[in-house]
C-alpha cells in the first residue's frame, strides 16, 4: 500500500512540475504582419512610376525584408525593393512599372526558410506624376 501511495505521488509531483515548467515559444514567421503601404494620392489607383513607402512589421530586426509583386495567377515574384529594418519595421518604397493589378508581399529568410506575409493586391494605372504628385487616368 505504501510503494502504490509513494508511486502515484511522484507521478503526481512529476505531472505538476511538467505543467509548471516554462514552455519554449513555437518558431514562428518574422514577418508579422501583412503590407502596409500608403494610400495613393489619386484615391483610387496607385500610378505607374510614382514612389510609395511600404511599411512591414518584423520580429527580426537584423535580417533584410524583400518586397515581392506578382501579378494575380502568376507564381513569379520578383524583388521590388529590400530594407533592413529599424526596430520592428522595415520601411522599403514600392514604384509600380506596369498597368494592372498586383499583389505585394513581404518575404524575409527564417531558419532556412522563406517566410511570406499576408498578400495585399492593388491596382495600377497609368497616370502623371508631377511635382511630387501621382495622378491615374
């Protein structure tokens, strides 16, 4: 009767200290959030040659993030832009070259692996840009 009583309270004690003890945090993705990019001045579209800042909220503050853009349906995703970010955020500028709609991701490499944040897609138009100004037709 003793030995069973001493066998379950160590089970007991050992159970305990497994809930009790610290767990280690899951890796995870560095990038935490999806694009953030400025509204276009035009208010509808964003224009083809015009610079916009593109914000993007890391946990890795010492690894470059990569702007990627892709046309929908299309698995090419060339770099855009690269920033090493400052504290949490990586601020890069985006200029739109082509008409059209694209999707804007944020990529930065994690333990051996490409890590992406979540899609935005946008569109772009032709317009004029002038004096600091973008305008769409």
């Amino acid at each position: 009767m003793k030995m069973t009583t001493a066998v379950v309270g160590a089970a007991a004690c050992l159970a305990a200290a497994t809930l009790a003890a610290p767990v280690a945090p899951q890796a995870g993705a560095t990038v935490r959030s999806s694009v953030d990019i400025a509204a276009p001045s035009s208010f509808s579209n964003y224009t083809v040659g015009c610079h916009y800042e593109v914000r993007v909220k890391v946990d890795d503050a010492t690894t470059p993030v990569r702007l990627v853009e892709s046309t929908p349906g299309s698995q090419y995703r060339p770099t855009v832009a690269t920033a090493i970010p400052s504290a949490d955020t990586a601020i890069l500028v985006w200029t739109p070259t082509q008409p059209g709609r694209r999707t804007l991701m944020a990529v930065q490499p994690t333990r051996g692996r490409m890590v992406y944040s979540k899609p935005i897609t946008v569109s772009v138009s032709n317009g004029l840009v002038a004096f600091g100004l973008c305008f769409s037709f």
